[in-house]
C-alpha cells in the first residue's frame, strides 16, 4: 500500500474539518450556506464551483469520498506529481459542479466530480492494475471497474433512477480525469 501522500492528506483534512466544523456547531457565520453549489437564479455564485468541493450531505458521503481519495489518491499524485493532481482535483470538481447546473435545479454538495476526476485518471494511466472492492471476492482491472462506475452514474443520471445523486457531476468531473491524462500524455503508463 502507498503512503499517504501531502495533497491528498491536506485534501482529507480540510474535507473533514469543514464538514464537522460546520455541520456540527461552529457555523456561527452560516459559512454552511455558501458551501452548496446552489442552481442557476436560485442563489447561484461563482465561488460555489470551488467550495461545493469541500462540504458533503452527510458523514457516509463524506467517508466514502475521503476513503476513496485515500486508496486511489496517492498513486496519482505520485504520477502526476503534487501541482498536477491538484489542478486535476480542482478543475474535475468545477468541471462536475458546472455539469450539475447544467443538468439538474437541485443543490449539490461534495468532492465526488473531483473524486471521479481523480479514479478515472488513475484508471486511464494504470488501466490494466488490479482492485479489490469490498464486498467481491476478486480482484477486478481498473479499467473494467471504473467503466462500471461510469456507465452506472450514465444509466442513472439518463433516467433519473437515483435521486439525491449528482450523477451528472460524477460524469463532468470523470471526462474531465480522462481528459486531462490524454492531455498531458500520461494514458496507459501500466
């Protein structure tokens, strides 16, 4: 197992203080409020593409992003370096939350357009690596796992199955994670 690297550790503690911090008391200035990618004409800010990124619904959202950040972030910072991976982190995020707008008038909140933006660069350089997913027996190739993921957020976010998803987010923020790897000639490093 890699070790945690320092831009995905800081990304997972400023992610878990910001949650706590303000859902549990210390929004004194309701800071809360300015977190949430809200829609278009319905208290929309620029800022909200950036701090959307930072604040999730709930601590099962939170730990899931955070753990998959864990596991799948160090090996792409350690590829693309640290100026890279936060720039991917950071436009796959505001790439996913414009996608949101763009598809749905629901308020949205959490890192996952940033984390799909993260799993599929991971996946486009080391298509051919092996995963394990709790709770399958085997291990399964990037590749194949992370296009099960994608086609799903497709599926749902197409007919609308799964409500309270920002499906489309998960999308914006995954083509962004492919593109950026093609861009600076990074795909299929394994």
């Amino acid at each position: 197992m890699t070790r945690i690297t320092p831009v995905v550790k800081n990304l997972i503690i400023i992610n878990v203080i910001l949650y706590f911090g303000l859902k549990y008391g210390l929004d004194a200035f309701k800071a809360n409020y300015y977190m949430y990618l809200l829609p278009i004409g319905e208290g929309f800010n620029p800022y909200q593409l950036f701090t959307h990124m930072f604040m999730h619904g709930d601590e099962r959202h939170l730990f899931f992003n955070m753990l998959t950040l864990f596991f799948l972030g160090p090996i792409t910072e350690q590829t693309l370096g640290q100026k890279r991976f936060l720039t991917l982190f950071i436009t796959a995020g505001i790439i996913g939350g414009i996608t949101h707008i763009l598809t749905s008038n629901a308020a949205a909140v959490g890192a996952s357009g940033a984390i799909n933006g993260v799993v599929v660069a991971f996946a486009t350089m080391f298509p051919n690596m092996k995963l394990m997913v709790f709770p399958l027996p085997f291990e399964v190739k990037a590749k194949y796992l992370v296009g099960l993921f994608v086609f799903i957020d497709f599926y749902f976010g197409v007919t609308n199955y799964s409500s309270g998803i920002a499906h489309f987010a998960h999308l914006g923020g995954a083509i962004t994670g492919f593109a950026m790897i093609h861009m600076w000639k990074l795909a299929n490093l394994r």
